[in-house]
C-alpha cells in the first residue's frame, strides 16, 4: 500500500483566511499604505495648485480612510482568529485550514486528504479527509484503517518522508504494520562537509558505535526528553583524533540512541535494499490523486465543512474506484461478481 496525503482546495478563499503571519503581513502593507498616502498628502499641501491639491487631496484622503476601516476589520478577525485554538479562522468554510503545499508561494486554503492506495491495480482502500496541514502524525491512524478494510492482520506500507515520526513508526510496528519511508534530512553538517549521525555504525551485539575514525562509542547512560528515553555514547579519545574537526567542535562528539532505535534502523535497512519502492510510491499516489483533481476541476471542494466534504470526497473515491474496477476486470465480469457477492 502507498500511502499519501492531497491537498484538495475548500471553497474558501485565501482572502478570507486569517492566520496570524497573514494578518501580520496585512497590517504591514495597510501601515506602509496609509503611511505613503500621508507623505502624498502632505507634498500636496505644499506643492500643488489649489484647485488640483483640494482634488487630489480629497482622493487621498479617502484612500486612507478606506484603509483606516479595512484595519479595523482586521482588527476584528484577529480577535476571532486568537480566540480559537489553532489560532486561524476561515470565513467561508469555517473548517478549511492554510495548507503549505510544495510549489513555492502556492499554499491554498482547503483539506488535506489522506488515502492508501494498492501499488498493484491503483484502487483506494482507505481515505480520511482531514484539515490537519502535515502529514506528521497522519501514519499509523491511516494505515490501521487500511488493515481494518482489507480485514488482514499485517500490513506493508510506502510513505514519503513527510510521514516520518518515529512515534508512528513504533506505533504501526506493534499493530504490525511494515513501514518503508525515507528519514528527513534535518542537519545541514552533512553539507559543511562534517560527519552525521549516518556515518556512525551501531554494533547492536556490543551495544556500541564505530565512529569515521574506526573508534569505539560506548554507552554510558540514558535519559529521558519529552517522554521518550535515550541511550547516550562517546569515546574519550575525541580530543587526540586527526579528523575532530570534521566530527565536533565539543570536547567529544556525543551520539544519542533512542530506545526503539532498531525500528528506524530496519526501516532505513528496507528502504536501502528496495530504493525502488519510492519510485513505486510516487507513480501509484499520482494516478488516483491525478484523476480526482480533474474531474473535480479547478475548485476542488463543492461543499463546506469537514463532515460534508468528507462525504463528497467518499463519493469521488467511490467513482474512482469504480471505474479503476470497470477498467480492470471489465464491466460484465463486474457486474457478475456483485450479482454474485
Ligand atoms: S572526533 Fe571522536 S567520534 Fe569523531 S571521528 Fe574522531 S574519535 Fe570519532
């Protein structure tokens, strides 16, 4: 199963949502407008003739007090949108949310809608339309939908690295969920040219790394942050390595292992032994997702609020799905199998 997250557009527009860089933005451009208008007026007032400066005066004092009532409308928002808790409001449809998406400057207003697709035949097995923006804690709720369909007890599952939480992650493997996705790469040593955590190998039988320099880093103890625990290693040789400046500038480099460490590392380990299957991933979300943004054109979303847009996406899926079947099994032998089920 692949699974993948689509942002589909609400019927709100971005104009009326409000987040708090949004409103921040606005005021700055309202504050830098008025402010414009002010300086113009005053240079009237100085230079123009009289008939010109009152008409020129009056279109600019109008300008300003246009501006002066949409900064406390504003005003009036931003209140609403600091009440609420995801501190955002969105006029229209009250229930759409800001979503980033990947194209620079393109985030739309709308749903983000999460589905497991079978890499085989491209039918959608689950679907659950959120207003949830990333995809972060989106992994193993998904996945678990998708064994609840197919009624099965294991699962194997493709995401991209938007998925990445090393909570979902335990989470599918003890509802045992295979998961293959890649790690985000979150330091930027690796571009400077220094040693990453990567370059550090576990011996899982010595409970140790080895690290660039062929030394040994052993455990010395754990802690915990945030409710997980982690194991701590070094070696006390770092100060006398040849390669330290490319490791750390501390006295020793210290590696960090959390508890479950293992599962990540198999996760990394299947994804080294099948690179394909991110290929696979890619090529198999493409098809449904593709198909569904064009029948339902550029608006996206009819309806608003989740419970409604939730119902109009299970009808796209459905059409999807069944005409995926009519493709594939063609609509006789369809048909023959529902009169038959
Ligand atoms: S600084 Fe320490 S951990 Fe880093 S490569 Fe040298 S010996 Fe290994």
């Amino acid at each position: 199963m692949a699974i993948d997250g689509a942002k589909f557009k609400a019927v709100n527009t971005r104009d009326r949502n409000f987040t708090k860089g949004k409103v921040k933005r606005r005021r700055e451009q309202i504050e830098e407008s008025v402010a414009r208008y002010l300086h113009q007026l005053d240079s009237a007032d100085r230079q123009e003739p009289s008939l010109a400066r009152t008409t020129k005066t009056a279109r600019l004092t109008d300008k300003i007090t246009m501006l002066r009532e949409e900064m406390g409308r504003l005003e009036e928002r931003e209140a609403l949108m600091l009440a609420t808790e995801d501190q955002q409001i969105s006029l229209t449809d009250p229930d759409a949310r800001s979503m980033a998406t990947s194209g620079r400057g393109s985030g739309m207003v709308g749903y983000n809608v999460q589905s497991a697709v079978d890499t085989k035949h491209h039918l959608i097995v689950a679907h659950e339309v959120t207003n949830v923006g990333t995809d972060r804690a989106q992994l193993a709720h998904i996945a678990k939908r998708t064994m609840a369909a197919l009624q099965v007890d294991k699962l194997d599952v493709v995401a991209d690295r938007g998925y990445f939480s090393s909570d979902e992650i335990l989470d599918c493997h003890k509802a045992n969920i295979t998961v293959s996705l890649p790690k985000p790469q979150t330091s930027n040593n690796r571009l400077k040219g220094k040693f990453v955590k990567a370059d550090f190998r576990y011996v899982k039988e010595d409970d140790a790394y080895i690290c660039p320099a062929g030394e040994r880093l052993v455990y010395h103890f754990k802690n915990q942050e945030n409710g997980k625990t982690f194991h701590r290693y070094w070696t006390n040789v770092c100060q006398h390595c040849a390669i330290k400046d490319q490791c750390t500038t501390d006295k020793q480099r210290r590696i960090t292992r959390w508890e479950h460490e293992d599962i990540l590392d198999e996760v990394q380990r299947r994804l080294d032994e099948q690179p394909e299957k991110m290929r696979m991933r890619r090529e198999t979300v493409e098809h449904p997702f593709g198909t569904i943004k064009c029948w339902m054109g550029y608006t996206h979303f009819q309806m608003k609020k989740l419970k409604n847009v939730g119902t109009e996406m299970a009808l796209h899926v459905l059409a999807y799905n069944l005409k995926r079947v009519i493709n594939i099994m063609g609509i006789r032998p369809l048909t023959a199998a529902m009169m038959a089920a």
